[in-house]
C-alpha cells in the first residue's frame, strides 16, 4: 500500500543527499548583485520549471519530467521517492498610511535594507513510499496539491514602529507523481523504474495575452520550479546510468530521461539512492568542502562572488538585504568572511600523491610494470625533425618536400579548411610523447613565411592529410 511517510533511517539517508539537492533546486535563485533592480533578477527560475498543462502546450516550457533508470531490488523492497520544488509567492511591499490603513508602494526605505516588491520560492516536498511489487505493471499515482494562501508580515522602524507590511501570495498548485516499474529479460534480477512528475494545474493563461515575458510571470506561481527528485531503496541497488557494468549498457541507453537525468547519489561507494535533476550532474555529487556557503548564483565561482559581493556599496547592499532573506544572508556571509576562509576558496588539490613512473601501476594484463619514467628525456635523441622522413602514399617526405594540403575534418579545424588544395613546404617531421607524427609546413605564397620560420610558428597536418608533390 502507498503511504506518504519515511522510515527514520530514510531519512538520515536523504539528509547527505539533500545537500546538494539544495544546491539544484537553488541553482539560479537569486543572481549576482543579488539586488532585484539588476536586470538578470528579472529573468529567473531557469531550471525545472514546470509549468501548467494549458501553458505549456504553446511555449518551451514542459509540463512533466519522466525519469527512467535501472534498479536491482531485493524481495521486499521498498522504493522511497521525495518530490522537491520551489513554490513561487509575490510580495508586495504597503506602507502605513496616516489614517491607519495600507498603501502599496514601489518600495519601502529602512535604515538597513530597501524593501520592494520580489518573487519568493517557498520549498515543498512531496513524499511517496511504495512497496517495489506494487509498482509492476500500471504502477501507482500519487495526486497532490499545495493550496492558495496569503500571509502578512508586519515591518518595524528601529524603533519597533510598524511602517509597513510585507504581504505574501500563493496560488494553487495541483500535480501527479506516477511511478512504475518493469522486470527486464536478462541473466541478472534486472528492473526498469520510471517516475513522472507532472504539473496539473487547472490554469489557463489570461486572454487576450499580454507578450511571452508578461504570460511567463503569470504563469510562474501556478508551476513546480527546480523540480527534481530523490528515490531511494530499503534493500537493492541502482546501476549508474553514466559508467553502467558493460552487460547494461543495452538496457541503460534504452531507458528515456525527459527534462531530467538521474545520476546515483548520496554517500560515496553506495547506489542505493538517486538524485534525477534538471542540471546534469555526475555520479555521487558533492558539494566542495571549501565553499562557504550558498551563493545562488547559477554557474558560481565562490571566491569570485565573494569578492564581489564584499565590494557592493552600502546602498547596493542595503537594496540585496531587502530584495530576499537568501540574498541578505549571501550579503553578511561575505562581509564577515575570515581571510582564512577566502584564502582556501583560491584552490585546492585532491588526491595528491606521489608518482614515479610506472611503479604501483599494473598493465591492462594484470602485470607490475618496472619502476621506469612514463617518458625518458634521452629517448629524444633517437629524433632529428629537420633530418626525419616519413613515407607518405609510397613517397618519402621530409624537410623540403613540397606537399598539397588536404586538411581532413578529423583532425583540424575550420580556419585550415581554407587552404584545401594549396601546395606547402615541409619545414619539419615532428614526434609527439604518444607516438604520433606532424608535419610542420609553410604554405606557398604565404608573405610573411620567412618570419614564420625564424619564430619557428607553423602549420601543423597529419600525413593522412597531405599528398606529396614533386621534390623541391
């Protein structure tokens, strides 16, 4: 039977998970300056978003997510599925008018922060937990709604005197959770989960439209923004969908992943828990140890933001400390940030080790190979490129070879595409570490090819891309 509540060990094991589940489902939220004037903050909630199915039908913009990925249950097991989104509120901003009433304004000036009018993404989870038997075949639906609401938030003076109010609303927000579940045929105990989150808001857009950017305000408070999720067993495993064992490969590039993409998570080393999310991550994600905290910013670079944000103007920080609570908080955190914190926000190096030559690591038979160097200086001397010939289409070419060039789009890029068919000289026969040839050329007719030659600055063709001419 389908129940809505997590067993205490769940839980815990949600709790590492959700640290970067936080990270998805804020990606974006509120961008550098942090300030709601700055246009970019005009244009948000980027990923994820679910929108009503009336509204989707005509834009960009999908109404579901369908995630599909590869599980081995045990008997008995039981699949626990946490549904996590952002729910879009308006503020407006009132002041208190002299008659004791409120008035709406553009904005309401403190002495510590400007508050104005702003989107707000209040966090909702849905939770489902069904047993992994019940899912075969049609599966199990798992309606829900969050209700419209409106709520009022006094704003005091330094004083403690009420000036204003903050009124937050909500609007209705209905949706599906289906999930499903088909055994594979195969030598292993093999299933195929899929879950769909879908957005069944009964809203239509306003008739007749105002513009895409007014509809997309419009819309943004009835849909599902940053929707992602995280499914986990009680007892089995997931297979990873990015570095699956070779005998699944089959089976995972049939599984169809739309809007989302489920990559194993939680702690390192387990894969019996999955975050499937709009932003492609890799496998068991984390979050740096060196990041101070939340940043928001989509594509963030802590010590750059840090930075930054310490050197906003008093005014430009007291406009972000009322754009949003998660902007102010980015505000201080940057103010009162240690120089020992911003010091290991400048780099760090993982898995540092000692490494000499081969030693310690085994060929693709199994064999130790002996402590030598991956390259020896002295195996250089074996190499002459101005003297070196190599065979070209049962020619030999070498320096002083005159060659067409034929550049092949494996290997080079657009700009040498040009000189399709244009004779060169072969100045030298090159060797790199990996055992490959280059043939470093000047091309006929070039003007500046003499100072080419005396910086040592050539072009460089594969011989599979030249076809030789008559011997200078």
């Amino acid at each position: 039977m389908t129940v809505t509540a997590f067993a205490p060990q769940t839980e815990e094991r949600f709790v590492l998970a959700r640290q970067v589940a936080d990270a998805v489902l804020f990606e974006g939220y509120v961008l550098y300056p942090y300030r709601a004037s700055a246009a970019k903050n005009r244009l948000r909630w980027q990923f994820g978003v679910l929108v009503p199915p009336a509204w989707g039908a005509d834009c960009e913009e999908y109404d579901f997510q369908h995630t599909e990925c590869l599980m081995e249950p045990r008997q008995g097991a039981t699949l626990s599925v946490e549904v996590r989104f952002l729910h879009a509120r308006r503020r407006t901003v009132q002041r208190v008018r002299q008659d004791g009433g409120f008035e709406t304004v553009d904005e309401l000036r403190l002495d510590d922060r400007v508050l104005v009018p702003w989107d707000e993404g209040a966090e909702e989870r849905v939770e489902v937990v069904a047993p992994v038997a019940e899912l075969l075949g049609d599966g199990v639906t798992f309606p829900f709604r969050r209700p419209a609401r409106e709520e009022t938030e006094p704003v005091l003076d330094e004083t403690g005197k009420a000036v204003g109010r903050l009124v937050r609303r909500c609007a209705e927000i209905t949706g599906t959770v289906r999930l499903s579940a088909r055994e594979l045929d195969g030598p292993y105990r093999v299933s195929r989960l899929t879950a769909v989150v879908e957005n069944t808001t009964p809203w239509m857009p306003p008739s007749p439209p105002a513009g895409r950017t007014a509809d997309r305000d419009a819309v943004l408070p009835h849909s599902l923004v940053a929707t992602h999720l995280l499914m986990a067993l009680d007892t089995g495993s997931f297979l990873s969908m990015t570095d699956p064992p070779e005998w699944a490969k089959g089976a995972v590039a049939a599984c169809r992943n739309l809007h989302t993409w489920p990559v194993l998570a939680g702690e390192p080393g387990r894969a019996d828990l999955v975050l499937s999310s709009p932003i492609i991550l890799e496998d068991h994600p984390a979050i740096a140890p060196e990041s101070p905290g939340a940043l928001y910013d989509a594509t963030e670079i802590d010590e750059i933001l840090a930075l930054r944000t310490a050197a906003l103007t008093d005014e430009e920080k007291r406009e972000a400390r009322g754009t949003d609570a998660r902007a102010a908080a980015v505000i201080d955190l940057a103010d009162s940030m240690p120089a020992e914190v911003l010091e290991r926000l400048h780099g760090a190096v993982r898995g540092l080790r000692e490494i000499t030559g081969d030693a310690g690591f085994p060929d693709e038979h199994g064999v130790q190979r002996p402590d030598t160097p991956w390259w020896d200086p002295a195996s250089d001397a074996g190499f002459d490129p101005e003297q070196d010939r190599i065979v070209v289409d049962g020619r030999s070419v070498g320096r002083g070879s005159r060659v067409e060039l034929r550049p092949g789009l494996r290997h080079t890029d657009a700009q040498d595409l040009f000189l399709q068919g244009r004779a060169a000289t072969v100045e030298a026969v090159l060797h790199d570490v990996d055992g490959a040839v280059h043939l470093a050329v000047t091309v006929e007719g070039d003007p500046g090819a003499d100072i080419r030659r005396e910086q040592g600055r050539y072009l460089y063709f594969q011989p599979d891309e030249v076809l030789p001419l008559e011997d200078a």
